[in-house]
C-alpha cells in the first residue's frame, strides 16, 4: 500500500472546485426553467400534519387549462396565460400584466404520496394538495 500524502491547500481548492460546478449547475437549470417561461405566479407552501398545500396564484387562468405533473420526484406546474380577444383589438396605454407561458417545478419530499395528489383551483389560485405517505414503523426480525 502506497501512501499519499496531499496538502491541505489542495483539499480546500477541489471543495471550491465542487461547489462551484454545483452552483453553476443550479444556475443552469434556473436559466432553463426561466427560458421555458414568461412568468413566475408566486407560490406559499404549507405543511399539514397530513399533507401539503402548493397555493399558486393564477389569476386569468382557467385551472382546467392548467397541466399538472410528477415525473421522478418532480412536481410540474405549467400553463398560460392569454389576452382575452377585446382585449387584443383595443388600444391600451399601459399593461403591466405578463402573459404568456409559466412553469414552476417543485422536489416532492420523500414522506410525499404522489400518485393521490389532488388539485383545485378558486379566485384566481390554484391549490395542490399532496398527501404524506404513512410513517414505516421499523420492525425487528427474528432470527429462527
């Protein structure tokens, strides 16, 4: 057996090294939600002794029309926002609202149940409720 002796110095660069691919990663994959979208709704996140809340705010946007998926632990939110035809064919002077597609993409925890995930949308938010699994109770076996 060889030993390797490495100095300090070099162990603190390669820790600087990791975390920042890390961070640049993370950054990337903002870049690629943002890309995706021309807006964000703001978002409150609840937790319940049972589940889960997601509270979107989703004003003009029929919740029907809203697309709601969980693909390998990730939550989807996505959707659009349109100008209605009036308001199209008018002259505006000022808008300020932002239409166009949004997503949000949220990590499920692991104690989430997502194939009972529920979704329901009133005055302009859209709520999802996401139930918790049961807690697996640790169990002690036997040897015969």
């Amino acid at each position: 057996m060889n030993l390797v002796y490495q100095h300090p110095v070099s162990l603190w660069e390669q820790m600087q090294r990791d975390a920042e691919q890390v961070l640049n990663r993370v950054a990337q994959l903002k870049k690629a939600e943002a890309a995706e979208s021309n807006w964000m709704p703001n978002v409150d996140i609840q937790e319940q002794a049972d589940h889960y809340l997601v509270a979107a705010d989703i004003p003009g946007v029929d919740p029907k029309q809203i697309d709601i998926s969980v693909d390998k632990n990730v939550l989807t939110i996505k959707g659009e926002r349109q100008a209605a035809k009036a308001e199209q064919e008018t002259g505006f002077k000022r808008v300020e609202r932002v239409l166009g597609q949004f997503q949000r993409r949220f990590t499920l925890p692991d104690n989430a149940d997502a194939d009972k995930i529920s979704a329901t949308g009133e005055n302009g938010v859209l709520f999802v409720r996401i139930p918790k699994q049961e807690a697996v109770e640790p169990r002690k076996i036997t040897v015969q």
